[in-house]
C-alpha cells in the first residue's frame, strides 16, 4: 500500500488551515524569512498553530528554508530550524548545501530535510546524490517527464519524490535563473524573483529584424496535471505539490479541493494499490473546478514528452475560463452565445484585435445579456469571452466551504469504580481518558443514552463511526450521569495521540560523494550557488571552486531552459535544417537591454545568456 499526498501551498495561517480543510494532506508555508517566496514569512506562532491543527488530521506540515544563506545569517537560520523543531514541524525544504553541511552535524534534529527543486534536480545521478547527503525527500525539476520520474524511482527507490502537479512554471530550471538578479538586483535564489521571465519582450534576428514585438515569449502556461496523477503514482511521485504561496485562500481552497477529489478516485479505483496519506472526509459547499481559479491557461509540461503550447505569448495575466462568443454587440450591452450563467460582478477578458488581453466588469447581467460598467470600443462579434472572475463562485468560497471530519472507533470500558474511553482514528493512533466512577445498575437499558452523549462530536474534527461498550462482570447494566460521560469524552478528544511510528529507510553509509562536475553544478562556478564559506568549503573537499552570482560577481548564463521558443514556433532543428531567420537570437525589452538565446541541442536546451559589450 502507498500513501500518496495531496501537498498545498499556505501563504499564511489562513490559507494553511484552508488547505487542510479541503482535503491536503500537508501544507507547505514560509518562515519569517529564508523562504523562496520572500513576501510570504509567517511567525513561528503561526506555523506552531497550523502544526497543531494539521496534525489533528494526521497531516503534515514543511517550512521552506530554501534561499541561498550568506555568511552573517548561517547561526540565525540554524536557530531557526531548531525553534521550527520545538513546534514539531515535520520537515523543512532547502536548498542551501552550506546549511544541509550544519543540519548534519546538529544534534537531535527530530525534522525530516527535503531538497528544493531549488536544488535543480532533474537527474538520476543528482537525486542519488543528495540521498546519500541524508536528504529524505527530493522535490523534482518541473521539466521532468513521467518516464523520467520513473527511471529515478527505479534507481533511487528509497527517497520520496515530490512533484509539482498545479500552478505557475518557472522557465527556467529552479535554482538555475539568474536573470532577476542581473537586472534588478533581485535573486531569485533570495526569494525575490521580480519575474522576468513574465515581461514582454522583442525576438530579434542577427540583423536586428524584429520577428516578434513585445510578446511574452517566456510565459509559461500554468501546469495542471489532473489527468495524470495516476500515471505519476505509478511513476513513483508519493507527493503532488500545488504552487502557490503567494496565492489567496479562496485559490487554495478550489485547488486543493479539486486535486483531493481527483487522488480518492485513485485510491477508489485501486485500493490495495494507494491510500491517502492523512486522515478525513470534506464535505463541501462548492464543486471545486480549477478553470475558476487564477491560470494562465493550461499545459501538462514535459509529462508527456516535448509538445508545443507550453506557453502563452499574448499574456502573463489571468484567462479563467472560456464562456462563450460576443453574439450581438449594442449600444450599451453584449448578447453572448452561451448556456453560462452569469452573474452581477462576474469579471471578462477577451484578446483585442491587437493580440492583447483586456478586461471589463459585468454591472448587470440578464441572462446571456450583459451589460458591462465600462462598454469596451474594440470589442467585436465573434470574440471569444473567459470569465476570470465568477461572483458567483468566489462568494461560495469567501464562506466556510468545506467540512473535514475523521472517522473514529470509540470504546467504552466500564469498571466498578472507573469509566475509560479510547478513541481510534483511521491511522491507527488511540487517545485515551479515564474518570473515577461508582457504580450504579440502571433500571432501564440506558445504551442510547449512553451512546449520543459520547458520539457528540459536533465541534471537533472527529465522527464517531462506530463505538463499542464493554462491561466488567461486576458493573452490568450501570447508570452513568450525563455530566460523567460528557467530562469523559472530553477529556478523551484533548489527551495526547499515541501512534505506531514506522522508520524511514535509512541513508546510505558507503556511497562516495557523486560531486563530479556535471552532476551537481555547472561549469561555472556560480551555478553552484554556494554563498557562505560553509558551502564553498563542502565543494572544495571535492576538488570543486564553488561560488555564487549573488557574492561572487556576475555571470554570463542567466537561464538554462528545456522550454524551447524555437521548437514552440516550429523550427526545431531535429525538423527542420531551414530557419526563416540568420541566428542568433535576442530578446530585447522595451528599455533596451538585450540578451542572447543560445540552443544547445544536444542538451536539448534553451540558453539565456548576458551580452558582453
């Protein structure tokens, strides 16, 4: 049986709690600070109470310590892993070997250590390695397909995969994207990525002719990958990570919501093959649908292989979903061609003839008659509308729209002089409360009574699915007051969960280190992102001058891309030997600063490179 995991983002407490009570079954939230996602910190308080609120549900929760650290800041973040140990978090993300070198040598660290995708691991050879470093988990490169996972499975049985299943794609390799930093001074390996890759952008010949004018040729589509989490479970991905920390919770519930469905039906389908990994049913108020929700429009990626329409160059903004044509256009009104409903408030979009994304609100809508507050100049029969806001459906979600319960076995053991209640959840783990008690015989049978006192569960996270009563020979048939029963269950649901713990596989102790140069870097020594002495001295034991673009200086390759704008245009060289051009390649932006594409076919990769004047 493998437990499979539904992982959801939580850009504070709010979305965290949001996220477990739409069905994940971990949450992934930042810290005060060394997160990847800057602007999304959250204090130890916090994290503390969504510890303790996710693990009512036997779900877990991971703080992201994944920036590149610097020399000043080494102790700083050392006491914050252990203050995020006190509060039982259960495993942190990193991407910084410096830290990874100082968490091995601290003592009675109960938290589990995953590798980032920040850590750029899209090899066999890469994921082996950092196994071998102690790390539990490995949250693998976007790009990877599912064959791809699979072979690293087979090779490297033992670590967990984590795989990005919903969300945002970087174009570039995570960890690997220096191109924030070099213009803005914002790295990306700091948690500050001021998204280059979402801006607009020129693509110039050799001779300077202008094939394409400020498109967003680096704009990924958003990956959904709903109809293949059977195919990567099969592959060997145990977690299904949903991007998103800077996301609302209104996103996170919907998501989440919609992935946890898709993953029961697995477990529906197969069930002597997968089960969920944390405990509860959700009931909810909404039919989760994630075409309701922010996207950019959707691509499975590299799941199944190269494919064109990874990425959409008319805009980085928001499309939401498509709801049919402009009929009839009127003076102050549109007709549309639907069997959507729509609603006051509800929020459009449509690409204008010049190729761009434009918005307008709904004041009024009467049926499929609609009457806009602003009426658009350039919109046309015949355009294609998508709602990007659905009034409706965003104030299902603003309300509480979902309900998690766990099914419990409740035991009743009645002693002469005690009463003790013991309590089994779906996982196995047992809570338990005894009360002093002197027996009394009922003159009536009071079994119902006695059962609708304890199975009042209404507040908690708990159902009664079944409960049990056992009498001790000399207590038949006993009287037992409300008030006695009702202090019983109480004190039985707030003491302390005993579980059965299984023990990880352990890490190998006889792998050399794999820290040969193509395996873990670059060949440049800033692809190393090694930024304190802690990190360089690691590489340096193995005859490596690691360094990093953020301390070090600058460097000359600012993206390494398996998204290809050459192949998504149609002139892959593996086809055609032909180009409508005379290479290389630039992207400019609109200020002027131009940066050159290098393919390296053999590699299979696109190069943003910095041009040297």
């Amino acid at each position: 049986m493998n437990c499979i995991e539904l992982l959801s983002p939580a850009k504070n407490l709010e979305c965290g709690i949001s996220a477990i009570d739409h069905g994940a079954d971990a949450v992934y939230i930042g810290a005060s600070k060394y997160g990847a996602r800057a602007a999304a910190g959250n204090s130890i308080d916090d994290i503390d109470t969504l510890c303790q609120y996710a693990h009512q549900f036997g779900a877990k929760v991971y703080v992201t310590v994944n920036t590149i650290i610097y020399d000043d800041e080494m102790a700083d973040t050392i006491h914050l892993v252990k203050q995020l140990d006190d509060i039982h978090v259960d495993a942190i993300l990193i991407q910084d070997m410096g830290l990874l070198q100082k968490l091995r040598a601290t003592e009675n660290l109960r938290l589990a250590i995953h590798a980032s995708t920040q850590t750029d691991n899209r090899t066999i050879d890469k994921v082996k390695w950092l196994w071998s470093m102690g790390v539990k988990r490995v949250v693998l490169a976007r790009e990877l397909s599912i064959s791809e996972i699979e072979a690293i499975h087979e090779t490297v049985p033992d670590v967990e995969l984590e795989v990005f299943v919903h969300g945002a794609l970087c174009v570039s390799y995570s960890g690997q994207c220096y191109a924030s930093w070099h213009c803005f001074g914002r790295s990306a390996n700091r948690g500050e990525c001021a998204q280059f890759c979402r801006m607009p952008f020129d693509l110039k010949d050799a001779d300077g002719n202008i094939i394409e004018h400020q498109r967003y040729l680096l704009s990924l589509k958003d990956m959904a990958q709903l109809d293949n989490l059977g195919r990567l479970a099969d592959a060997g991905a145990v977690s299904f990570k949903i991007e998103g920390r800077l996301k609302d919770a209104d996103y996170v519930k919907n998501v989440t919501a919609a992935y946890s469905e898709r993953l029961n039906l697995l477990c529906r389908e197969h069930p002597d093959k997968y089960q969920r990994a944390s405990m509860g049913k959700c009931t909810y108020t909404f039919s989760p649908d994630i075409k309701k929700s922010f996207n950019r429009g959707f691509t499975s990626y590299f799941a199944n292989g190269r494919r064109q329409g990874m990425a959409n160059i008319l805009s980085p903004k928001s499309m939401g979903e498509e709801v049919g044509y402009v009929k009839e256009i009127k003076r102050d009104s549109i007709v549309v061609a639907t069997t959507t409903p729509f609603s006051n408030g509800d929020g459009l979009c449509y690409y204008n003839p010049n190729g761009e994304l434009e918005g307008l609100r709904i004041n009024r809508a009467e049926g499929n008659h609609l009457f806009p507050l602003h009426m658009p100049a350039d919109l046309k029969a015949g355009t294609t509308l998508y709602r990007n806001h659905d009034q409706a459906f965003d104030t299902l979600l603003s309300k509480p729209s979902s309900v998690r319960k766990v099914d419990v076995r409740m035991t009743l053991f009645v002693n002469h002089d005690s009463l003790t209640l013991t309590i089994t959840d779906e996982h196995g783990g047992t809570r338990s409360a005894s009360v002093p008690y002197s027996y009394q015989q009922a003159q009536r049978p009071q079994e119902d009574n006695i059962s609708r006192q304890l199975t009042k569960l209404g507040n908690t996270p708990y159902s009664c699915a079944h409960l049990h009563i056992e009498y001790a020979e000399d207590a038949p048939h006993p009287f037992i007051p409300n008030s006695t029963l009702t202090e019983l269950r109480r004190n039985a649901i707030s003491a302390p969960i005993t579980r059965t713990t299984q023990s990880s596989p352990s890490t190998p102790s006889n792998l050399s280190p794999l820290c040969q140069r193509g395996v873990i870097g670059g060949e440049s020594s800033y692809l190393y992102n090694a930024a304190n002495e802690w990190a360089k001295q690691f590489y340096r034991e193995q005859g490596i001058e690691a360094t990093a673009m953020e301390t070090d200086g600058e460097g000359c390759l600012l993206m390494q891309c398996r998204y290809c704008l050459r192949h998504e245009m149609g002139y892959c060289s593996k086809y055609t030997r032909e180009m409508p051009w005379r290479e290389p390649l630039s992207l400019a932006l609109s200020d002027g600063r131009e940066f050159t594409l290098r393919f390296n076919c053999a590699k299979c990769q696109m190069e943003v490179w910095k041009i040297e004047k």
